[in-house]
C-alpha cells in the first residue's frame, strides 16, 4: 500500500520547495493536507504527480507546485475572508482554510461542487454558481483565488476584492502558456503584475473582457 505520508513530504520537498515557494505556513499546509481524499479513486496513487489531475467533465485539480505558488502570491496570515473560484473537489480550498480566515468555494460543476462539501466539511462554505460571477453576496474578499486559466479576468470579479485584496489567476489570451498574475485592489484602481508561467488547463466560462482600471 502506498505511503500517502512520505508521498506528500516528497511533494512539498522536490516540486513545491524546489520552486520559489518559502512561506512556511504553507509549506506546513501542504505537508499536512491529504491530497488523496481529493481525487477520484483510480487516481489516488498518482495525486502527488508534478502534473494536473483530470476530474470530472474537463475539471482538474492544479498541479501541486502552481497552485502552491498561486497561493503564496495571496499572502495569507490568517483572518482573511476568501473566494475559491473553481474550487473542483476542495482540495484548494481545504489548503486555504488551513492559511485563512473564512472560505467560500465557488464550483460551477453541481457534482463537483458536492463532492468538495462533502470534503471539506464545515471547513469551507460551498456555492454552485457560474465562475465568472464569482459570488457578491460575500464580498469583499481579501483574497481571490482563481484555479485554472482565464482568457481574462471579469472587472466584475475584481470588484468583489476588498482594498488592498489580491486576486491571482492564470492569464491565458491565447493557446500559448499562460502567466500567472496577481491584480491588487487600491481604493478605485486596479494593478496587475506577472510573476510566473504556468501551461494550466483553462476553466469554463471565462472570455476576453474590457473595461479594467489601472
């Protein structure tokens, strides 16, 4: 029988710390966290690959090493309130209830979205909905995490971001490798910057948009 515990120390050793990730907060998450509760079961000695794992209907969990430093960009110390855009099965969203304050995780896929409530419990607060939409019911947030990419992110989206929110997302206008971003919240205005590339999968629903504010 697989060792899931030496599997995720070996994640978190050779593909997560190996690659810019040094929040020790997360690093401790991720050592902690059973990434196989999160996977379908033919899946589950394989959920610590350095790769996407396929989920139900073209969904996918983020590979280890991209949703680590994805959340590390949010910079988390533990009373936030925050948004999982595409939350899949949860296991996003059970890392970042380990790193914040309150989780509500977005899913567009009914099925998925049950099987995330199912694993994380009273951890995180579960919504069905449209991803582009994000949910204004519980903004602001201080942190928005959207996991996969995103021909662009909704100005509509970035409003639900608390001042000084961050939001980090996969930007991918065209078939080429996709950057991942992080946007900034100050006052009316929205920065944007760079910080690494990431060939991620896209997630359903999001186009091209204008009509942004930097």
């Amino acid at each position: 029988m697989m060792d899931y515990r030496l599997a995720r120390l070996n994640m978190v050793e050779s593909q997560v710390r190996t690659n810019k990730v040094i929040d020790q907060r997360l690093i401790a998450a991720l050592r902690e966290l059973p990434r196989e509760r999160f996977v379908p079961a033919p899946l589950v000695d394989i959920c610590y690959v350095d790769e996407e794992l396929p989920l139900a209907n073209g969904r996918f969990l983020l590979e280890p090493m991209v949703l680590a430093r994805m959340v590390q960009e949010l910079r988390l110390t533990g009373e936030e309130r925050v948004l999982d855009v595409g939350c899949a099965s949860g296991y996003g969203a059970a890392l970042l209830a380990r790193l914040a304050g309150p989780v509500t995780a977005l899913e567009s896929d009914a099925d998925l979205a049950q099987q995330a409530a199912r694993a994380l419990g009273d951890h995180a607060t579960v919504i069905t909905g449209p991803l582009p939409a994000g949910h204004s019911a519980g903004a602001p947030y201080d942190a928005i995490l959207v996991e996969g990419a995103v021909a662009d992110v909704p100005e509509g989206l970035l409003q639900q971001l608390a001042d000084g929110g961050r939001l980090v997302a996969i930007l991918r206008p065209t078939p080429a490798t996709g950057v991942a971003t992080v946007f900034v919240r100050s006052g009316t205005a929205v920065s944007k910057r760079g910080v690494f590339d990431a060939s991620t999968p896209m997630l359903p629903g999001f186009t091209r948009t204008v009509g942004f504010v930097f």
